[in-house]
C-alpha cells in the first residue's frame, strides 16, 4: 500500500507523463493534417486540393482532443505551473487559436463556397495551419528559453517556430503519400524532399541554438556521464533523415511502375525523429515544468486531489485511444472523393 509520501513523489510523475504521451500523441496527429493544410497552398488542381482534404476529414478535428487533454491535465495537476506557462504564453496561445478557429471555418465554407470564393478559403485554411503550426513552434521556443526576455530568445523561438512548421510539412507529405494515389502521390514525394531539407536544417539549427540560449542546456548535454547517454538521439536521428532522403526517389521511381510499396517509410521514419525530439526534450528539463522555476512536484497539486483525478484520466485517456484506433481502422487505405452527400 502506497504512503503519502509515495503518492506525493509518484503521481506527479505519472501525471507528467501523460502529459507527455498527451503531447506527442497531438504532435504526430495533429501534426500532419497541419501540415497536409500547409501542403494545400502549393497544390493548383482544385480537384486535388479536395483530395488532401478528403485525407484528413475523418481525423483533423478528433486530433485536436490531445491538446485539450494535454493543456487539462496541467491545468488541473499542475495548477501553479498553469498560470506561469499560459500567462508567458498568452500571445503564441491566442495566435493558434486563431489559427485553429481559422482552419474549422474553412474547412466546412470551403466545400460550400461558389467556385469564385472557393479559392480565397482554400487560402484561409492554409494560413490557418500554418499560423497554428509557427505558434506552436514559438511556444515551445520560449518554453525551452524558461520565457527569458530580449531578442535572442525570441529569435530563438522563432526559429523553432518555423522548424516545426518545416516537421509538420514533412508528416503531412508523408501521411498524404500513404493516402493518395497518381500525381498527387508523386507530388507528395517532392513536397517531402523539399520539407526534408528544411526539417533536417532546421534541426540542426535548433540543436545548435538551443545550448547556446540555455546554460542549464549547456551544462547538461556536456557533462558525463549524460553526453554519453543523449549520444544516440543525435546520430539515429540523422540516420532517420538519411533512411527518408535515400528512400524517397526510390518510390518515387516505385510510384510511376504502379507500385505502392513501403510508402508509409517517410511518414514511419518522421514520427521516429520526432519521438527522439521528444525524448530529448524531457530528457533536458525534467523534473522542471517550468525550466530554473518549478519542479513537477512543487506545481502539483495535492496527493489526495491528484489520485481523485487519477481514475477520472483512467476513464477517459482509454476511451480517446479506443475511438481514436476505431476512427484510423474504419477509415484505413487510401483517401476516396471528398463528399459532403
């Protein structure tokens, strides 16, 4: 049986790390109908453009239920540390929500529009995901920064902005490679060694950044034994960009002789990067929540609060992956016509 001090050390823990699986399950899932929206700009065949959308109706709109679970539970487990983050962040917050609201409204106008409008929501939707996927970006740039003033910092989170926006180009490429067929799928192929190059710049970039901004940063990827430990991020994630960049003009080659084998390979290998990103990541902060502020023990809640609302994550965290794997089965295989019927 548990004590108090057990259930005062573990359930932040435990609570922290549904926040994580929270947040990479939004960053993979939402991340790639971002970037399928981001992607919709350079398409010119309307035809086509209905087609992406058409591969990203069934899901886009669930997916954004891992942000609302991911920002709940730090709001209700870890309270103090809400009101730091939301309140340092209230400008990049309120320019994704905008971007979101954005993206929903042209979603449903776009397909009713007259064919003369259809073109300015299409426009609109893109904006729309692109303005979400920067903001983000910046978030989490001033997240690292511990919301440090001045303009290295938020040159800094700028260019996590736009290298996340360069990941999410990169998913949705990939996830539109998987779901398309014909000369959208080989379009896909180019979109994803463009983002490939940029996605693989921008990390590097960040990489580069991210200790020169941050000492605490610095001294613990340059100390032993955790410059041993932090080692294979690095190297498997450049392999994981050379796995992308040798396979894509292989099917691209495969595409035209009508075969559609190892297609999922680049989506499959993107969500590996990012998995390493995110290993990263919390590998660099914990236990802050708030980086040099709050630990995760010091934000929580109490003990008692936190095991009450343990049952209640236990009931409805099974209940999003259940209809979530649902909606992904029924849905399988390549994207049809898009209809509103």
């Amino acid at each position: 049986m548990l004590n108090t001090i057990d259930l005062a050390y573990w359930l932040p823990v435990i609570f922290a790390a549904l926040m994580v699986i929270s947040m990479f399950a939004y960053v993979i899932l939402d991340g790639y109908d971002l970037g399928v929206g981001i992607l919709l700009e350079f398409e010119k065949d309307t035809q086509e453009k209905d087609k992406m959308i058409a591969s990203i109706g069934p899901f886009w709109d669930a997916n954004e239920t891992w942000l609302v679970l991911g920002v709940g539970l730090l709001l209700v487990a870890f309270p103090l540390a809400h009101g730091v983050i939301l309140g340092a962040l209230y400008l990049p917050v309120a320019l994704m929500l905008l971007g979101l609201i954005l993206r929903g409204v042209a979603f449903d106008f776009r397909v009713k529009a007259k064919a003369h409008h259809q073109a300015m929501w299409n426009t609109l939707f893109f904006a729309g995901s692109l303005l979400a996927a920067v903001s983000q970006g910046v978030m989490l740039g001033r997240y690292i920064t511990g919301f440090a003033p001045g303009w290295g910092a938020w040159g800094f989170a700028l260019l996590v902005g736009a290298s996340l926006a360069a990941a999410y180009a990169l998913l949705g490429a990939g996830w539109l490679m998987m779901k398309s067929t014909g000369p959208l799928q080989q379009r896909a192929v180019r979109w994803a060694q463009g983002s490939l190059w940029l996605a693989a710049l921008a990390t590097i970039l960040v990489s580069i950044a991210t200790p020169w901004i941050s000492p605490r940063v610095f001294a613990l990827w340059f100390s032993m034994p955790n410059i041993v430990l932090l080692a294979p991020v690095p190297i498997f994630t450049a392999a994981l960009f050379a796995v992308i960049a040798y396979a894509l003009p292989k099917l691209a080659a495969r595409q035209q002789q009508g075969n559609d084998n190892f297609c999922w390979l680049p989506f499959a290998a993107t969500v590996g990067i990012v998995v390493l990103a995110f290993f990263g990541l919390v590998y660099s902060i914990f236990p802050h929540l708030v980086i040099d502020q709050l630990t995760i023990w010091q934000a929580a809640s109490s003990p008692e609060a936190l095991l009450i609302m343990l049952f209640g994550a236990a009931l409805v965290l099974p209940t999003i992956i259940g209809y979530t794997i649902y909606s992904y089965r029924v849905f399988w295989g390549k994207a049809s016509e898009l209809s509103y019927q």
